[in-house]
C-alpha cells in the first residue's frame, strides 16, 4: 500500500487552547480501489478531540492497495498520528 491522497487531520481548537498533544494509532481497512471503508482506533491519545480529528482525516485517505498476483486486493493498515504543539 502507497499514498494517494493522505491529507493530514487539523489540530482540534479545543485540544490546541488546552495544551494537549498526544499519539493516536489508527487502523485502517482498505479496499481494493483504494477507499477506506472502516478506520478505528487502536490506541487513544487518551483526548477525544485529537482521536476524533485523526479518525475524520484517515477516513478520506485515499491509498494505492496491496496487490496479490499484479491484482489490486482489499487489506489493512494501521498509521501512527502524532500531535504536537510546536
């Protein structure tokens, strides 16, 4: 799997003002045209607003698939989101 179209997810306002920052672990099942059709976290930032920000985002990623025999097939993948205030 490759990225197509992988914009990044907006740092929540809410979390921003409240000095949050954190790591969300998404997971992400693929189809073989390269649409997600499911994302789900896998492990919390432990802030909604930061999980629910990288959940939004990854689900309109739009991904080159995995192949098998030179075929397009659905898979899975799971993608690490940092936020961090700079």
């Amino acid at each position: 799997m490759g990225a197509v179209s992988t914009p990044s997810p907006d740092y929540p306002y809410s979390a921003r003002t409240r000095r949050r920052q954190g790591l969300v672990l998404i997971r992400l099942d693929v189809e073989a045209d390269g649409r997600v059709s499911r994302a789900e976290v896998l492990e919390s930032s432990g802030d909604a607003a930061l999980d629910e920000a990288a959940l939004g985002a990854l689900g309109r990623w739009r991904l080159r698939p995995a192949t098998e025999g030179g075929r397009p097939v659905a898979g899975r993948v799971e993608v690490p989101v940092r936020f961090r205030l700079e």
